[in-house]
C-alpha cells in the first residue's frame, strides 16, 4: 500500500505569509497527487490536481509541484480564510486511494 | 449546477448498519465514479471505496472489506454506502464525493453516524 506523509501537521503563520506545506509519498506516484482544503465542519475542496494544476475558481495564490515522491503546497500571501488543514492525495493505485494526514494551518 | 445531497444524521446501536444516500443532480450522473470518504471526530480523512456509475464494479479499502457496501441507484442518481457490524469506532462524518479524472471535485456535506450503546 502506498503510505503518504505530510509535513509540519501544523503551522502557525500570519494574514500576508508564504507557506509551504510538503507531503510526501512511499513509493513513485508520478503526477497523482491531489491537494484539497477543509474548514471545520465542512467538506474538502479541491485545490490542485494532477500536483500542479490549479482548480476552476481556486485563487492563483496556491500552486502546487512535485512529481515521483515528494510534492509542495504553496500558498502565497496568506489570506484569513485560507486558515484551514490541507490534505494531500494519491490516485496513483487506482482504484485504491489515500489521503495523507492533513496540515492544520493556523493564524499566529 | 452539480450537487450532492446526503441523508440525515444517523444514531446506530455496536453491532446495528447504517446505510447512507447520496443523491446527485446537475451532470450527468452515469459519466462519474463516486467515493466515500469518512473523518472521525478531529481526525483526518479516511478513504473508504469507490464505485463506478452503473453500480457494476466496486473496490473497498482493505479496512472496510466484508463490512461495507456500496450500490447506486442509476434511476434516482443516488449512491448508497452501507457499513455493518458497527462499533465505536465508526462514529465520523461520512463524505461522498464525484471523481473527475483522478480528484475529488464536488462533495456532500457529510453524514454524521454516530455509534453508541
């Protein structure tokens, strides 16, 4: 089974900051890797598919990259409401998944 | 537009099965494979399984094998999750979700179960 990793599990940061949220897989999964954004008691949205490529209508702030094992979120210029946690997502053993753990990201 | 629509809140007894709907308008409902996803209470997200659009073929998390089952109703566009022999443990909100190529695009708000003696 692919495992996958996300690194910190949380972050504090401030309204205007660049962040960087990392997760990484254990074995090669090329370009299958999904980012999706959860407030409390919400569902997840989709933000980036395929690891780089941006979701119709999410802001150009977040940009994602990586391919094989190790795969970054970007966030530029942090808004209030992108205080949220981000999970990661392997579609590379279809039809089996996985999420990885989530990054909670917190306003300092 | 494409929406998902969840039945309501579940309270179920250890041993008891809760079967969850999902009912999809706005697309075309047999172009998409549908997943379920559940999150415990401040847990993460746990992928459960997949079913394609005609309900013909299903592949389940090793967790969940023998347990849960997943139909679709093509002449109502609803998805079903079913999970048997519950206990505690699968107290969480439970999520289904289109697939559009290999991403989750679109999400229901989730059905809480909760599992208690």
């Amino acid at each position: 089974d692919i495992q996958m990793t996300q690194s910190p599990s949380s972050l504090s940061a401030s309204v205007g900051d660049r962040v960087t949220i990392t997760c990484r897989a254990s074995q090669n999964i090329n370009i299958y890797l999904n980012w999706y954004q959860q407030k409390p008691g919400k569902a997840p949205k989709l933000l980036i598919y395929a690891a780089s490529f941006l979701q119709s209508g999410v802001p150009s702030t977040f940009s994602g990259s990586g391919s094989g094992t190790d795969f970054t979120l970007t966030i530029t210029s942090l808004q209030t409401e992108d205080f949220a946690t981000y999970y990661c997502q392997q579609s590379y053993s279809a039809p089996l998944y996985t999420f990885g753990p989530g990054t909670k990201l917190e306003i300092k | 537009q494409v929406q998902l629509v969840q039945s309501g809140a579940e309270v179920k007894k250890p041993g008891a099965s809760v079967k969850v709907s999902c009912k999809a308008s706005g697309y075309t409902f047999t172009t998409f494979f549908m997943h379920w996803v559940r999150q415990a209470p401040g847990q993460g997200l746990e992928w459960m399984g997949i079913i394609n659009p005609s309900g013909t073929s299903r592949n389940y998390a090793q967790k969940f094998q023998g347990r849960v089952t997943m139909t679709i109703d093509t002449s109502t566009s609803t998805v079903y999750m079913e999970l048997s022999t519950l206990r505690s443990e699968d107290t969480a909100v439970y999520f289904c979700a289109r697939m559009n190529g290999e991403s989750l695009d679109y999400w229901g708000q989730g059905t809480l179960v909760t599992v208690s003696s």
